[in-house]
C-alpha cells in the first residue's frame, strides 16, 4: 500500500492556536510564543516581532587578552612547538581521532590574577582556510586552592554559522571557540592549538563575567512538574518555554534584525559543549555568557540557537523573534534557513542527556512539528551551503531531525546526542499521532554477552 504524505499525515494536528503555560518556578510572564495557525504555517513577513515588553539592563562584561598570531604571539603569550605536556585535546576533537602532528603549533598565555570571570571564549579572524584548533583552559578559584582541572573546546569556526553577511558590516564576523563555562574564576591558564591546516591568526581570549541578575535565583527553585503536552485531534500544546527575559538577554548586544522563513523543513539537534556539572541557578548566567560571546565576540547580533535546554528539563527562549514562528537562527552554517535549532546545554561526547533534557527537545519538537505540518520519521530535501562540510550550494536529502554534524565538519551534538535522535523521532511521533503508549527514555545499549571460557 502506498504511504501517506507527510502533510495529509500532519493535517490533523495543526490548526489550533497555543498559549504558553506559566512556570510553576515563579516567572512573572511568559511571552505568548504561538502566532494564528495561518501565520505559523505560511510566509511569514521579514519584519521585526514585537519588542519585548522591557529590556534587561546589560551586567556583562569581558576582559579580552591578546595572544594574536600562534607563531609570532603578542607580549603575554608564548609561542610552543606542538601541544604542551598534559594540556589535552578537545573532547571533540579526542573522539575523533585526532592527534598532535610534527606541524602542530601552540601558544600560551598565563595569567595567575583577573578580574573575576565565569566563562571563557577563545575568538580568531575569520579565514576559510584556517584548520583545526582546540583550545584548553584552567583557572584558579577566587580562594586560590589552586589551578582546576583542564575545561576544553574545538573549534567551531563555520564563517557562516551567523547571520546573513548581508547584515553585518565587512569583518566583524570572527570564528573561534565553543564557550567554556568555568564558574567563578580569577586566574587563567589559556593554550590554543593548532591541530593541521593553516593556524588561526589575531587570536584573542574574553574572559566573561556574566555578572547577576535578581531572576537568576529565581532559577534555583525547582521548575515543578511539566504538565503533559496537551493534545486533541487537532492540537498539539508547547510546553513551558521561559523567555529571554527569565536569562537577562539584553536587546542592548543585539545588532541582528529577525529573518524569517516561508516554512519550517526540519529540527538540527545541537549539544553547546559547556560544562554537564552546573546547577539550577548557574544556567541563566550559562546562557548570558554565550549570548555575549555569538553576539558581541562573534558578530552574530544574538545568540544563534532558537531553544536551549537545560539537564533539568527546562526550556529557554533563544534567538529573538518570536519562539513560535519559522525565525532563521545561527546554527548550523549554510543551512539555518527553514530549521530550528535545539541546543542541548552540555557537553554530549561522553556523556548522555538526561531523561529530562530528552524529553523536553521531544516536546518542543511535536510542537513546532505539528505546526508546521511535519511528520517526524520523515526526510526532506533541503538547499544550503556552502559551509565547513559543503564548499558549494547543495541540494541534499534529511531527516526531519538531524545532527549539526550531518551539514557540517563538526562532532555536534555529540556521540551520545546522536544516539538518542532515534528515541527522539518515536516519541515526537508518539506526542503527534496521539499514541498511548510510552516509549521509554533512550536506552543505555545492551552490555555484551559475556566470552565463552576456552576449553581445554
């Protein structure tokens, strides 16, 4: 028998307009994500959202040090023949085999005493041809007990990871970095590699103080229980998405006018490769430092995700624009056009989601799916490019949900990321098509059958 397309298969769970429950945390308001049903689904105007309903002051600010380039760096910085003796690879990087080479170069730059920092952003001029790069940062706590164990990052230097070249005045976009999420530090011990390819040149290190805000205790209190994403034979409910507000975005870094597509195609599921150990109340200064680093540092204008999500469960609004509506965000290079991005807050290499994490990129997903009349174990064509992975346009085929990986030379979203997109697409489906039945949360692969003993 021949299969449904995926649009008669979604019809059925679009055309109802969604509001946005309130968390039980205590966020005052929560901006209404979901324009008419109309709107969602068809082309929808470049023009700016509405202005939220007031701006949060800017507590921000960075330190930059100067290395500038690997084999002549600047005073405070010291030129090193390969990588130095227990400075590590990045995850990424490790996982992918990667090793130093007899052309790998570092440098260096140690400082014992800062103003205090919680997050750290390695940044370079933005140069196709520039390799690969790892980056391994330590710091020293304010109560000097001395350097911390090595924090690292890959690079992730895709020159069209932001915004439309178009809006953005020549040179101000730059690659670099993930950003390393360090906790409150006032010392830094900084070593950026040059893997293979040609080095990374006018390399500068932010050290981010995300400062504090009065909502961010708020963030500490348990968010309470989700309520069931509520659906009915043509309703798919979003779940609890907290606002730029509830992390401090302030429209004062923004430099980024909204773009919009006629249709959303597909989901790209990201990890941010910060830090898994951080705490309720940690996130939304988390999510402030990458906020400064994409949109101040990089020159994107904003943050590049549309949703971030947390290891408790809890999602965040990203990109400013309207979470509801087909906003183009910054995150995957070349292809940011018709998809969302979902980041994962955490690093998913070598450890796994949780549970919580899962489940809430699964509703977001159903939501945005239904919408948009999306079948979730679907494929797609799309059109993109040209980005780290495609030196040209492309037209290539997608399913519905994809890792970053698959349109760029990236590990994003990790080994363990990857492995839970099969038991994301069943429960999306599960949420969509009404299913009763509970698909349990991506399980741990089976442990192998013991050897048989030789026999004698």
């Amino acid at each position: 028998m021949r299969k449904l397309s995926d649009r008669v298969l979604i019809r059925l769970a679009v055309g109802a307009t969604v509001s946005v429950a309130v968390a039980a945390a205590g966020i005052a308001t929560v901006a209404a994500a979901t324009p008419a049903g109309p709107q969602a689904r068809g082309p929808q105007p470049a023009t700016p959202a509405p202005t939220e309903a007031a701006d949060v002051p800017d507590v921000t600010s960075t330190t930059t040090i100067r290395i500038g380039d690997l084999s002549r760096p600047a005073a405070r910085a010291t030129a090193i023949a390969g990588l130095p003796r227990n400075v590590p690879l990045a995850d990424e990087s490790a996982a992918e085999g990667a090793r130093p080479t007899a052309t790998t170069r570092s440098a260096r730059v140690t400082i014992p005493s800062t103003k205090r920092f919680s997050a750290v952003g390695v940044s370079w001029a933005a140069d196709p041809a520039t390799g690969s790069v790892t980056v391994a940062v330590r710091t020293l706590a304010p109560n000097r007990t001395g350097w911390s164990g090595w924090f690292t990052s890959g690079d992730e230097a895709d020159p069209l990871d932001g915004p439309s070249e178009a809006s953005h005045r020549p040179g101000t976009l730059r690659g670099g970095s993930g950003t390393i999420w360090t906790a409150p530090s006032t010392g830094v011990d900084v070593v950026v590699t040059s893997l293979a390819g040609a080095a990374p040149r006018d390399v500068k290190v932010d050290l981010i103080d995300p400062g504090q805000l009065p909502s961010d205790a708020v963030a500490a209190a348990p968010a309470g229980p989700q309520r069931a994403s509520r659906y009915a034979k043509r309703r798919v409910g979003s779940p609890v998405i907290y606002p730029r507000s509830s992390w401090g975005a302030s429209q004062r870094l923004m430099t980024w006018a909204p773009e919009y597509a006629p249709q959303l195609l597909a989901a790209v599921l990201h990890h941010t490769a910060t830090t898994n150990s951080y705490r309720r109340q940690d996130v939304p200064a988390i999510i402030r430092s990458i906020y400064h680093f994409q949109a101040v540092t990089r020159g994107w204008g904003d943050i590049g995700y549309n949703v971030i999500v947390d290891k408790f469960g809890r999602a965040w609004e990203g990109r400013y624009g309207g979470i509801g509506r087909v906003l183009v965000g910054a995150h995957a290079g070349g292809f940011n056009a018709g998809t969302t991005g979902i980041a994962m807050l955490g690093n998913f290499t070598n450890a796994r989601p949780t549970s919580a994490q899962l489940e809430m990129v699964a509703r977001y997903m159903a939501w945005k799916f239904a919408w948009a009349g999306i079948w979730a174990p679907g494929r797609v064509w799309i059109t993109g490019g040209p980005s780290t992975k495609y030196k040209r346009r492309v037209r290539i085929i997608v399913t519905r949900l994809y890792g970053h990986r698959l349109t760029s030379s990236t590990a994003c979203p990790g080994k363990y990321g990857v492995a839970a997109m099969p038991w994301l697409v069943q429960r999306v489906n599960a949420i969509v098509s009404h299913a009763a039945v509970w698909v349990p949360p991506a399980p741990r692969p089976p442990a192998p059958a013991p050897r048989p003993s030789p026999t004698a």
